[in-house]
C-alpha cells in the first residue's frame, strides 16, 4: 500500500515522493531544484531515484 502511496506522490509532486522514501536528503533537494526548474526532469529523476536506482534507503 505505501508503494502505490509513493508512487502516486512522485507523479503528482516528484520532491514529496522522493522524500517519502528518502527522507530530506541530497536525492530530495536535488528534486526540488529540476522540479522548480521545470516539472518534467524533476518527475523523470523521482522515478529514476524511487524506481530504477539501486540500493533504496526506504524510511521505515
């Protein structure tokens, strides 16, 4: 259930998703800046970092 909660997260607001499941730290406001800049890179890093990135520091 919290996958499909972060997963909605991520599409709607890209840096909320990433800090659901990483917590504050580089990821997020690495986030935060592409999705100010513009939304689409932002939404394409959440993915990558919540998706496809290996080694996932989920927050318990």
């Amino acid at each position: 259930m919290m996958g499909i909660i972060v997963l909605i997260a991520t599409i709607l607001l890209p840096p909320l998703g990433v800090a659901l499941k990483h917590g504050l730290d580089r990821d997020f406001w690495i986030n935060l800046i592409l999705t100010l800049i513009l939304y689409v890179p932002g939404l394409v890093h959440g993915i990558y970092v919540n998706y496809l990135r290996g080694g996932s520091r989920a927050i318990a």
